[in-house]
C-alpha cells in the first residue's frame, strides 16, 4: 500500500549552515514518523543533509536525479530515480510528495515551490529569506505556510497528512 | 539558420486585462523585429494574447502545449508543440528561449521565472506584483530585469540579444 | 546506501494470461533477491502482476506513474512516482533501473526496450512473440537477451547485477 | 493557424548513406509540399540530411533537442526547441507530427515508432530493415505502413494528412 512522502527541498550548493541542520533535523524527524523521504537526490546541500538525516533515524530514501548517471548521488539515497532531464524533473519531485517542504531558498526551490502551488500541493517554508516569505504566500494563501521551526514544519505537515 | 526566438509568460484564465494588453502589444512588436514567438500555447489568457500580437504583424508564433491533443491550442499559434508533460513543460519554454519575458504573475509564470533563473536565462518582468519585483531579482540580480512598459521590454530584450 | 532495482515492464490492459503468470513469479522472486521490484505502476496487466507478486514475498515496489493523480495505481505500489509525463516515463523506468525485463510485448513495453538500448541498458524479454525475439537481438546483441523461463530472466539478471 | 508538420526520425552517427539520401529527398519534398519539417534537431545523420533537404527548397525546419545547449545543433535547424530530457523528447517528437516518417533504423528510431504507435500516431517506414518491417506492422497494423521509395511514403503521408 502508498507509503507518505514528504519532499524536502532546498539549495544544493549554495545552502547554509542552518538549512543544513535543518534539513538533517527533518529528514530525522521524518523518518520518525514512518514517512518516506523524497529529495532532488543529489550529493550536496540540503538533499544530502536530509537524507542523512533520515538514514540516521533508518528511514527509507529517495532521490529524484536530474541526470542519468549514477555519480554524483548522495550516498543517503536508497531509491534513485534517473529522469535525465534536469530541472524539469523539479515537477516529478512536488507531485510524488503529500506535502513540499521547502528548506531554504534559492532558484530551484522556488521554481518548486511555485509548481507546487500550480499543482495544487500543499508547501511549508522554512526559510529566512524574507521575500519569499511575502512572495509565496500571496500567490497561493491556501497552499503556502510560513514555518519558523523543524517542529512547526512538523506539526504543520501532520495536520496535512492527517487531513487527506 | 536558427531564429531568435522570445518567451512570452503569463498567466492563462486569471490573466488581468492590462496583462492581456501587455501581450498583445509584445506579441505584435516581436513579429516586426523578425523574432519568433515562443508561449505556452493554450487559448487562453497571456499566451493566447501574445500569439494574436504577433499574427497581427504577420510574425511565426510556436506554442509549447502541456498536454497531447489540438483541443485548447490558441488559433494563433502556427507550430504546435505536443509535450503531454503538463508543468513541467515550463523548463521547455524557458530553455527554448533566447530571452524570457514574464507578462504578469501566478504559480505558473513563477515556476517559470526560477527556472530561467535557474538555467541561466536572462527574464524580464513586467507587472504590477510589487512582491514579486522585489523578490525575484534578489534571488538574481544578474539575469532579472524589471519593466515598466513593453517599450522597456523591447529595449533590454534587444540589448540582451545582441550582446549574445 | 542504493539498493538494487529491477524494472519488469509489459502490457497493461492487453497482457496475455502467461504474461502475467510470469509477471507475478518475477515480482516475487525479485522481491525475494532482496532487490527492489520498478514498474510503471498502473492497476492493471504486467505492472499490477509483478507488484502483488513482489508484496506476497515482502518486497518493496515503485510504481512510476504516467499521470499525476492516485486514481488508477496498483495496490501493491509501495512508492508511487508521478510524473505527469504520459509514455515519456518509460525512459525514466529503464534508467532506473539495473536490468530490465520485458515481459510480454506491445507498444509500450517496445518502446522501453528500445529506449533501454539506446541508453545501453540490459534487456531482458521474456515473451512468446517472435517477431520481437528477431528484431531487438538485431538491434543490440550485446544489450539485449532472451529468456525462455522465469528462472532463465533470474539467472540472466544476476549475472548482469554481479557484473556490475 | 496551425501548419501541418511531418516528423522525419532516423539514426544519427551511424545513419547509412541511403538513408541519408532519402532523408534529403524527403526534407525537400515535405517543404515542397509546403509542410513543415520537423526532426531531433542534431548535427548528424538523418536528422541533419533532411533539415538540410528542407531548406534546399525554402522550408521551416525545427529541430527538438535532447539537450539544452546551442553545440550540435543542425545549421539547417530554423527553430531550435531544447527540452533537456534526453531520450525522453523522442516522445514530443511524435506527438507534435502529424505524420511520423522513419528513415532507416536504429534504437532511437524505434523507440520512437513504439511511442508513436503507442500514441495513435501514423508511422511510415523507409527501411531496408527486414526485421523491423516485420516486427512494428504485426505490433500495430492500422499505424504502421512500409514504403518501399520516398515517393511512396511521399504519397502516403498525403493520404494521411487528407483524411484528418
């Protein structure tokens, strides 16, 4: 039967300290929960973060890669998925999630953020980023939420799993 | 010889009808500087309104379409694109174009704003989202241009052109 | 660390009984080899038989979905991909996955083994439609394979993950 | 309004010198008919003949790229639409035609007839294949038809277009 996922999402390269501890704290506390957890796959940055995270709690991985190859994957990741077309795969990351967390800020997680609310999913930001934190919400007032913690992130997607 | 093509955004069924003059008046302006149209093709809203622009002044318009069937597809539209890969499409749009105009704002034009960003496209905005005028250029203050009338898009997408 | 995926891919709607015979007893020794069982993971023919087949021996499934919603996926999906792609998805089944069998034959199921050839992947069919068993060994004799039993595919596809 | 395009597939690198020929023959015959070409878009093979074939009679070519840079691209390609998702765009390939014609053989090339017949789409063979010519009519009678000289498929592809 359909296991939850969750998707966290968030910079790859270009992440913070605090995304990372973030996104390790989530993927912790998702796995948890017994929910799946599903990342953009990659090696680096809040993917990476997240899926360590997760294993470190013996949760089970996915990673939806950009490319075809297997270098470059993290090595958190149980499950990879190779879509060989790049950024668009972004799209195949929000709809296979019950709930988008977006973990930190950059160009690809908006783009994520942004197809998530055109997919009609349900997003929670985790974020110090201010103006995404003006921009998202207006664009999408019933899918977008404003998280200021790992445990309001949490809270807020139990609320949504229970809820579907 | 590859043409110069132009990406024109925006949103469909929720387009505002300055947006739709917007549009409109790029679509035509593109056609008579011998640039190809490039949008996301439905018959609906922004890229419905471009399409009519360009056929107006007599220029080729392509129409990137979500799904797999003619029905939706803007009269307008000369070369149809069949992607049957619904938002995800989006990346298409933005990779295909030489220069991104954003007509507007909502989720899809949004995802398509970061993915640009994200591939290294050059876009520019033209719309009255004040959020969305601050937040995206802080996100790349190199490749996002903010307008303030089509004359405006016009003249930076010509610069972008020909610096290219 | 990344498991093992075998992707069994064949005709929905129109599987013959054998196909789906083996379908499920493929599923199931897969399931028992310890590797993770990769379907397109509809409700129906070779993909739902391989799944209940995988489930019966404790296995973990994925389905990777051509649409975007919950409607039509097999019960015995673990993990369910969606990718809103339509037949494009058959691309990211076979790089997902380690070997490939084909079980059974039509459209779809040719255009994953086609598509597994080009991106040089190992195929191998196990179907009693000999045009096929002509055509394809043609097409790759070095990527491509024919079984003449369920036990014969298992061998067959040790061999190849032991390789790797 | 909508012009009507005509896909021409084949090998690429390793297209053989008669398929190269009939892809120019078929290129400049489409063009003539005052259809629009449309091919992978590479530098190579059948796509690169036929593209050169339209041009040679003032024709509208584009190209669909399975990457997303400018290198590679065909010089004869007028519109170039990158999707970066490699092998998976053989999939737009066929949807956005009309009518599919295959010129010689390959992995490539019949994953795009399985797509097409798969899609509903007609598919005319140009090959001296033997296997294949068996093979893709068996697996779809009412998609696919063989021709046996440019003319012939010339003619077909007439008949196909008329009667939609």
């Amino acid at each position: 039967m359909r296991k939850i996922i969750i998707g966290v999402m968030g910079p790859g390269e270009k992440a913070k300290e605090t995304d990372l501890q973030n996104a390790y704290e989530l993927g912790k506390i998702i796995a948890q929960q017994g929910w799946v957890l599903l990342t953009g796959g990659r090696n680096v940055g809040v993917m990476d973060a997240a899926s360590q995270g997760a294993k470190s709690a013996n949760g089970l991985t996915i990673g939806i890669l950009p490319n075809d190859k297997a270098n470059g994957i993290s090595e958190a990741v149980d499950i990879a998925i190779f879509t060989d077309m790049g950024n668009a795969r972004n799209n195949i990351n929000i709809l296979s999630s019950h709930v988008v967390i977006a973990c930190g800020m950059g160009a690809g997680t908006a783009s994520e953020i942004a197809l998530a609310v055109k997919g009609n999913k349900k997003v929670i930001l985790l974020t110090d980023d201010v103006e995404s934190q003006v921009f998202f919400p207006k664009l999408s007032p019933e899918n977008v939420y404003i998280a200021d913690s790992v445990e309001d992130v949490i809270n807020t997607a139990k609320s949504i799993v229970d809820s579907n």
